[in-house]
C-alpha cells in the first residue's frame, strides 16, 4: 500500500503541474508559443470566483496524499510543502512565460491543501489510520484512472471533430 501511495501522489502531482502550466494541453508548442507574461500581487484582485474555486478543490487531495505520504512531518511543515508547490508552480509560469502568474491562485491552492491536511487530521479522530489511508489511496487511484480515460476520450472526440 505504501509503494501505491507514493505513486499516487508522485502521479497527482505531475498531472497537477500539467493542469497548473499547461492547462491539460496537449499541444504543448502552443502553450509554450503563448509569450505572455502577466504578474498580479494583488490578492483576489482580477481573479473570477469560479477559478478560484477551482483552484481550491483541485488541491485538496494535496493535502490529503501528502498525509497519507508524509505522517512524520507535521502539519505546518506539509503545509509549507503545498504552499512551496504552488508559488513553484507559479514561478514557472512567469518565468516561462505561459500563464498569468497569480498571488490568488498560491493562496487558494494552499488553502485548499490545507483543507486536505485538516480532513485528514480529523479523520483520526473517526477512522481508524489503516483504514484511512486504504480509502484515500484506493478511491484516489479509481479518480485518476477515471481522470486518465476521460481526458484521453475527451481528447480522442476533440481531434477527431477537428479533423
């Protein structure tokens, strides 16, 4: 179960960076073409709820693999993990130049990692810790397998009609 969930998560987070840097594209010539470099320090500033919504939720299993992955470290330290991910991430666009690097979009992912860390914490209260993270790691993976198909049929449909 151990090795599962250190693949879970290493898998989250490589599709988490192609969701955060290249907005799932597959034409990464595209995205790297973009050129437009945009930085907002504003909090919340130009940012639409929807996407900071998104933002959220996308981070919450985070929060929860890094749990089920880390048990050592402590919460402030699994946090400080997130939030170094997210401004990463961030950094990268900007640098790149293939996205709008936003202080709205680290504040709501690591919001929503924290909200992942907190789940997870107070579920020990409830759950029993092996089963726990059995739960986390299985229905993790059924997500990402459904994630896997549906993107790759998504994107089968999608170039079929364009071609």
């Amino acid at each position: 179960m151990k090795s599962l969930s250190k693949t879970l998560l290493a898998l989250y987070l490589l599709i988490l960076l192609w969701l955060v840097l290249f907005k799932f594209s597959f034409n990464l010539s595209s995205v790297l073409d973009y050129q437009t470099r945009s930085l907002n320090l504003i909090p919340f500033a130009d940012s639409s709820l929807g996407e900071m919504i998104d933002n959220f939720v996308v981070f919450i299993p985070f929060g929860l693999l890094l749990s089920v992955n880390l048990k050592r470290a402590n919460i402030w330290r699994r946090l400080a993990f997130i939030c170094i991910f997210s401004l990463a991430a961030e950094i990268i666009q900007f640098v790149f130049a293939i996205g709008a690097t936003d202080i709205t979009d680290v504040i709501t992912n690591t919001a929503g990692g924290f909200l992942g860390l907190i789940l997870y914490d107070l579920s020990n209260k409830y759950v029993d810790n092996e089963k726990r993270d059995r739960f986390i790691v299985v229905a993790g993976t059924i997500l990402l397998i459904l994630f896997i198909l549906l993107r790759f049929l998504f994107f089968k449909v999608r170039y079929q009609s364009a071609h």
